[in-house]
C-alpha cells in the first residue's frame, strides 16, 4: 500500500497579537486587535493619523501592557516578556523618531547594535554588508549622529536595526519627513531587506509604496482592524481607500 504523505504541519505567526486591547491612562485605544505575521511576510500597516498604528507597535514590543487579548512570538505567550527580551527572540523596531544616539559616530551606533546580535540563526546583517547596503554610511562612518541629515539618521536607524540580525523589522513612519530622492533610497532598502527574508511591519504614510511592497494590508480604523487582506483588493476599492486612508485608489 502506498503511504499517504502527511501534511505538513503548519508553522505558528513568528509574531502575533490575538484579541490585543491597550491604551494610555483611562483611555482605551486598541480593541481586540487580530494581527498574524509569518516569516518572510511584510504587512503594510495602514491608517490615519490616531488610529492605533503607533500604539499597537507598542504593545507588540512590550512598550505598553496589553488590558486584554495577547501577544505571541513564535505561538508562546509573550505577556511576561520584557521589551529586551522580545528584542532577543529577533524582534527589531526602527522608531518614528528614529533613536540614534547623536553623540556616537555612525560605526559606534551600528557596533550597538551588533551588541545585541542573535546567533540562535544564521547571520546575514555584519557591518560590511549593511555599509555596502547604504554606501552614505559608509562615506560617514566617523561622523557623529547629530551631524547627519534626517534621511542619513533614518539609514542608520535602520542600519543599527540589521546589525541585531532580526527575524522581523518594524518600521514606524519609514519615511516620514524625508525628500523625495532619500524616501526612495529607503524603499529601495527595505526592498533588499525583503529580498532576504527578514519579516516586516511597515508603517509610512506613502500609500503606493506600501502596497506595492507588502504582501498583506491592515488597516485600522479608530482602534480596530477595518481592512486586513491582499493589497490588490485595497486598491480596487476606491471608496475603501478613500473613506480609511484619504486617497484615490
């Protein structure tokens, strides 16, 4: 008798919130939030301003307690997971305001980060590679970070992200402020950072560079999820489009 092959077993989210409710003081600004990341996978995290895209990434990294609901790494509940130890298991976050350390050079910055390298997996991300990924860093490698531009601290920003060698990068506002020829260098290296197979939150206010790099879109509206599937079925809603996210499709 020939054996019936075994499906294969399905592999848990690498991040996960399930049911997630949180907020600031007595205000309550996520309710019941569903969100699942694969490896390998960008998600592309929509919304307008103050609808909980901010606050969310918060409470995935362990930055703001969950009051109900949960988040996972990996299927393990990871509620009793301090932000550094979620960073551990390859969770890797490049903040709205960028958090570079302006007193340190741009090599100082990046070692930091290999600081907190993970070795439980391959690496991908040494110092060589990720100054051949933003030759700018390279040309400044001795200089300090409050004497780059705002689009040479996001490189870094990012940069020093790499340097953790994540299993998942979140970026929170990725080109915020950022001329135009600087947001498509930012594109074109998260693209590469795709292409390697680093899982991905992205979170930019650019709308078609978002769709066109992620493999899934999740809007949230005041708090909850209001659109979460293929980016091609955004886009080929205009009234979806316009009423969440104020643009044409």
């Amino acid at each position: 008798m020939t054996p019936v092959p075994k499906a294969p077993i399905p592999r848990a989210p690498i991040l996960e919130a399930r049911r997630l409710s949180a907020g600031y003081d007595e205000s309550r600004v996520l309710h019941a939030i569903d969100l699942t990341l694969h490896a390998g996978e960008a998600i592309g995290l929509m919304g307008r301003n103050g609808m909980g895209k901010t606050t969310l990434i918060r409470a995935l990294l362990g930055l703001l307690p969950a009051r109900e609901g949960s988040v996972l790494i990996d299927g393990t509940d990871a509620a009793a997971l301090p932000t550094f130890a979620r960073a551990r298991l390859g969770i890797a976050v490049v903040p709205e305001n960028r958090g570079i350390f302006a007193s340190l050079t741009v090599r100082e910055n990046l070692r930091l980060g290999a600081a907190n390298r993970q070795t439980d997996w391959p690496p991908q991300w040494s110092e060589d590679r990720v100054l051949a990924l933003f030759p700018r860093l390279r040309q400044r490698i001795a200089n300090r970070g409050n004497q780059l531009s705002g689009g040479e601290q996001q490189m870094l920003a990012i940069g020093r992200a790499l340097m953790t060698n994540p299993r998942v990068l979140i970026l929170d506002e990725a080109t915020e402020g950022l001329a135009p020829l600087m947001r498509d260098e930012i594109w074109r290296v998260i693209g590469v950072v795709r292409e390697a197979g680093v899982a991905a939150i992205v979170v930019d206010k650019t709308v078609d560079a978002v769709l066109s790099l992620a493999d899934r879109a999740v809007v949230l509206v005041k708090g909850a999820v209001a659109f979460d599937g293929p980016p091609a079925a955004l886009r080929a809603d205009p009234d979806l489009m316009a009423r969440y996210l104020g643009v044409a499709g």
